[in-house]
C-alpha cells in the first residue's frame, strides 16, 4: 500500500500547521480503529534523528475479548514514501515494538506505551494524542508527549499520520 495524496500533503506541513490541522481534526472512537492496520509516517523530527530511528512504520490495534483496545508497531522498511510499505521481520515474524494500550481520555483517544510496554524501555514514558483527519475515518494525525511525573506532560517535535491500510 502507499499513501494516498491528502497523507502526503500532511508530511509537507510545517509543525505549526500540524498543530493547528491537530487542534481543528475530530476525535476517534476505539471500535472506529480496532483490528485495524495503519502505514505510518513520523513527522517533525530533526533529520539526524529520523536517520537513527525511522520515518515509516505500521501501527496496529487490536480489541480483546474484555474490550481493551491496545496495539504495538510494525518495523518497516525504511525507504521513499510513494513505495509500498513492507514490514520488516525478524525470525520469520513482522518485527514488533513498542506495545501500548488506548485511552480515552478528555475526549481524545491517547496510546498510553506506560500501560502496555514491559520492562525497561524509553517508550514507557510516551503518550501519543490521535485524532480523525477525514471524514471517512481513514487518515488520522498523531503527536508524541513524554510523561514527567503526576499528569505533566511535555510535548516532543514529534508527529506522525496514520493512513488505515486494512484489518490486522
């Protein structure tokens, strides 16, 4: 799958005009992104960063039987945005990171990486905001925040678009 030209025009965007999109963008439901896969872009960080981590990647979300929705990330291979995305794997298996549980919380959607990352890792203190871009539901615009301590947070450049790319 690639990205459809509203999600490309997305990661043109200065991180204020993210900002504002995020500000004005509609809040999600959990069932509107459960079992479902989305090909990632992660936007506004500096370029020495992103060639230490990644620009593409793949979420998905997963409702169990009690009714929590939680998810983790794909690694993917790492090349032009206008390619395919394709996982990355590891033993045989896509290779997975960073697991997290969605909240809900003051009406948005938050994948909180402290309810579901294990062991000591940097993503434990990640709380990532996800809102509606369209009208469909397919797109969706996210930011990163990093838990301090108590309920202060503070925001990373961080950004990314999640463009839905079918059932997990």
């Amino acid at each position: 799958m690639t990205l459809a030209r509203e999600a490309l025009d997305l990661c043109e965007l200065s991180r204020a005009e993210l900002a504002l999109r995020f500000h004005n963008a509609a809040p999600l439901r959990p069932e509107a992104i459960a079992g479902h896969q989305y090909c990632g872009v992660s936007l506004g960080l500096p370029r020495l960063v992103e060639k230490l981590s990644w620009k593409k990647f793949s979420k998905a979300f997963e409702m169990s039987r009690a009714g929590t929705l939680s998810g983790y990330n794909v690694r993917t291979e790492d090349d032009a945005l206008d390619l395919p995305w394709r996982a990355k794997t590891r033993d045989g298996k896509p290779w997975t990171f960073g697991a997290f549980q969605v909240v809900e919380e003051h009406g948005d959607l938050l994948l909180d990486y402290g309810k579901g990352t294990t062991g000591y890792s940097p993503l434990r203190r990640l709380r990532d905001p996800l809102r509606r871009i369209d009208e469909d539901g397919d797109l969706h615009l996210g930011r990163s925040l990093i838990q301090l301590w108590g309920k202060r947070r503070i925001a990373t450049p961080s950004w990314f678009v999640l463009q839905r790319a079918g059932r997990v």
